[in-house]
C-alpha cells in the first residue's frame, strides 16, 4: 500500500526552516531509489490538499521532472552555531565555521544554508548540508549511464527525517529520541532528531549496523534517561537483520517501533514530494554549472520574463513621470488661454501685453470705455424722483424724520433725527447697498429726546 493523505502543505513549526521545493513549478515528478541492482521508482502527482502517489517502471518518459538523493556516504549535514544574536552576521560567518570543520576545501563543495535560529546564550545554530563536487559529479555520470539524468539531486538524510514527521508525526507527549533507520540492499543510514528538530545523519555499516548504531545512540540519547521511536524504512525494513534492532539495542533505551508503509519505496517517494512541495529542509545539489537543463532553460525564462517586467515597469516610469511634467504646463497654458481670453473680453480688444501688465491694460481700457459711455448710459440710471421716493419710504419704515433732504447726481444730502441711534445708521447702510460712499455724523439728544444726524453720500467720483 502507498501512504495517502500526507498533507501538501504541513503546519510550519518555527524551529525548521520552510522553504520552496527545488521542483515546485512541476505538475509531477518521479522519484528514484537505486537499491544495488535494482531500483525503487515513484510517481508523485500534486495534488489540490495532498500528493498522489502512483506505481511506477523504468524508463522515465523524456522531459519528466526526476529527483534522487546522495547518500550519506556521499555528503554530509553539520551543525553551526555562531556567537552572534544577529542573524546577518550569523550568516556572513557561516562560511568560515563549516570550512573549519571541513577535511577539504569549501571552494570544492556545493553547500546549502538552512534552518538558521536564535539558541541560548545569544547565538544563533544552522545547518549546513554540504556534498563534494567531485562525488555529485560522479554520481550524476553513474545515473546518466544507467540511463537516468534528475532535475533535483536531494539530501538522504534530510529526505529520510521530513518523510518520517510526515508520514508519522510526533506525538505531542513524546519528548524521546526518533530514529530512522533506513536498510537499504547495498548501503544503511541512521537519522536522529527530536521531535520535530534534525538533529543528524549518518551513514553505517550495512553487513553490522548494530555496533554502529549503538554507538551513535550514546551520543544521541540523554545520560538521566531516555525513549526511542523507531522508524524503520528501506526495502530491508522487515528483514530479521533490522526488525530486531531496536529489541537488541534495548539496553542503551527502551522504545517502540515503527515500519513506514510500503517500506521499499519510501526513500523515492520522500524526495519526489520534498521537490513538488514546500517544506522543512529543502535540498537541491544540482546548482550553478551542475544544473539540470530543464532548470537551466526556465531559469532563463524567468530572467527573460524578469527583463520584459523591468523593461514594462521602466516604460511605465518614463510615462508617468513625462504625464507628470506635461500635465501641469498643459495647465498652465489653458490657464493662460483663458486669462487672455478674458483680458481680451474687458479691454474690447486683443491685449499684447500679458501678466500684470495685461491686466493693468484691461482695466485702463475698461475704465475709459466706461467715461466714453457714461453719457450713453444716463437715461437708463435710476432717476432722482424715484430715489426720493425711496429715501422717504425708508426714512418712514425706520422712523426717522428728515430735516432736509438734497439730492444731485450721484450726491445726497441729508439731516434728520431719530427717536434711538440705530435707525441713522440703518439709512446708511440702505445708500451703501446701492454704491454709494456714506459720511454719518450723530449729535447729542436734544430736548425733544430726538438724536440729530447729518449724512452725506456719493457715488463712483463724484465729489
């Protein structure tokens, strides 16, 4: 039976890194375990929630997303930890520690970076999965003669530990050790973690992995005590040699353990879903020179999509910004257009002159043209008789008694009295509403009560 229902996208947990699948643009991919002379192979389709596991036989269809791992023999993971709380300078040192640690020269090797975290003590812990050139090419050559070229080239180990928390989650009780054993037909690997932190992987002896993984759990296991989940995996997994494991190591910890499902192809189909999905502990060693043709080519068509982006984005910049000058002159010459309509409109005529100095023209214009018309314009101002009229009405309306009372053009002389002070200067105000300029001078309250006034108004230049 193949596992179903492994989720595509698991809960993140803030101690792994989480980051895309080497192959997650591909619809599927097969994933391939060579197990001595034979070989496990896996189709993953992706799913909408989860992955679909299907059976699989060589050869692989040309074209088709493939992934495989490097043994552990073949690469290795280390544990980093930097005295810095930043997590930049962590990074820019990480180089340096993993050379340190390193038997051959860091420039020779294809590293990856991941899972770098705060740890006590101010510093901050990685991991770094690192594999020779040499031995990732030798081994793409070895594939290749077998007639097998893959777009992602995994980790072991990591593919082992990802698969495991996904096909058998820890249980949140549990605070003991887990360990994958993976028996393999010409080669056997052990990982340890806990919960779901890595903590490493190893390569051991196939013909006696007893000895060599008891070694391994002392180093592992806590000295007050401890428990192991076993995970067995691989297609020896059910084989005496390693089903009776953990009872024979039962002296360094008591555990229970665990057979994954359909055990022989569970390498291939771990490395075919970490390359489809997102997840803890990515890995991909074909980069650079190494890469696959199929990445190389959409590499370069996401660059070509990422300069016609750049190139779409710069024509935009170069409009907006040349909408933005010519916007506001268009403005400010319909602006223009209309204030020289309208100087032209006043004046009567077209104005040269522009700014103030037009202004200044129109309104000189207008103003002579206005005296040239004043005789024209005459016998349609009010009259004299009709302004009298009114005066009286409003001096009656307001109570105010008028003395005497001359009117000439655009000239009124007035003296009266009121009984209380507001009503002089309500009559002020009615000359003011209809242009004149009005003089108001009140005088003490005579004997009658009544308080005198004199008002004198004009209007435009009389004088």
């Amino acid at each position: 039976m193949l596992p179903v229902g492994i989720p595509l996208k698991q809960r993140r947990d803030t101690r792994q890194e989480w980051s895309s699948g080497p192959a997650r643009w591909a619809k599927e991919c097969w994933g391939l375990d060579l197990q001595g002379a034979s070989t496990a192979v896996v189709r993953v389709l992706k799913g909408r929630n989860s992955p679909q596991f299907l059976s699989a036989t060589l050869p692989v269809p040309a074209n088709t997303v493939t992934a495989m791992s490097l043994s552990c023999a073949e690469s290795a993971v280390r544990t980093l930890e930097a005295p810095f709380p930043s997590s930049r300078r962590a990074a820019r040192v990480l180089p340096t520690l993993l050379d340190i640690q390193l038997p051959f020269a860091l420039e020779e090797c294809v590293v990856r970076f991941m899972n770098l975290r705060p740890v006590a003590g101010g510093k901050m812990r990685a991991l770094a999965v690192v594999a020779r050139r040499a031995d990732v090419a030798r081994r793409l050559g070895q594939w290749a003669a077998a007639g097998i070229d893959p777009v992602v080239v995994d980790h072991e180990g990591l593919a082992l530990w990802t698969q495991s928390i996904a096909e058998l989650p820890p249980n949140k009780g549990f605070s003991g050790l887990r360990v994958v054993v993976y028996a393999g037909s010409d080669r056997c690997a052990v990982v340890a973690g806990r919960g779901q932190e890595f903590l490493g992987a190893h390569a051991v002896s196939a013909s006696d992995p007893g000895t060599d993984i008891r070694r391994l759990l002392r180093t592992y296991c806590d000295p007050s005590g401890d428990s192991i989940m076993w995970v067995l995996a691989g297609p020896g997994a059910e084989t005496q040699q390693y089903s009776r494991l953990p009872a024979d190591l039962g002296d360094v910890a008591p555990g229970t353990t665990h057979t994954v499902g359909n055990p022989a192809e569970f390498l291939a189909r771990s490395v075919a879903v970490r390359a489809l999905t997102d997840g803890a502990l990515r890995c991909n060693f074909r980069e650079a020179d190494m890469a696959h043709p199929i990445t190389l080519k959409r590499g370069e068509r996401r660059a070509r999509m990422a300069t016609a982006m750049f190139f779409l984005a710069a024509v935009v910049l170069w409009g907006t910004a040349m909408a933005c000058r010519l916007a506001p002159r268009a403005e400010e010459a319909r602006i223009n257009r209309n204030m020289q309509q309208l100087l032209d409109n006043i004046a009567g005529y077209p104005v040269a002159a522009r700014g103030e100095h037009g202004i200044r023209v129109a309104r000189e214009a207008f103003t002579a043209r206005m005296n040239d018309m004043q005789s024209f314009l005459a016998p349609f101002e009010d009259s004299q008789a009709k302004l009298l009229c009114e005066m009286v009405e409003s001096a009656a309306s307001n109570e105010v008694f008028i003395d005497t009372l001359a009117l000439a053009s655009a000239r009124v002389d007035m003296t009266g009295a009121s009984v209380t002070w507001n009503p002089a200067g309500t009559m002020a105000r009615w000359l003011e509403q209809r242009g004149y300029k009005v003089t108001l001078e009140r005088m003490e309250a005579g004997a009658d009560e009544r308080i005198p006034f004199t008002l004198k108004a004009v209007r435009g230049g009389a004088k």
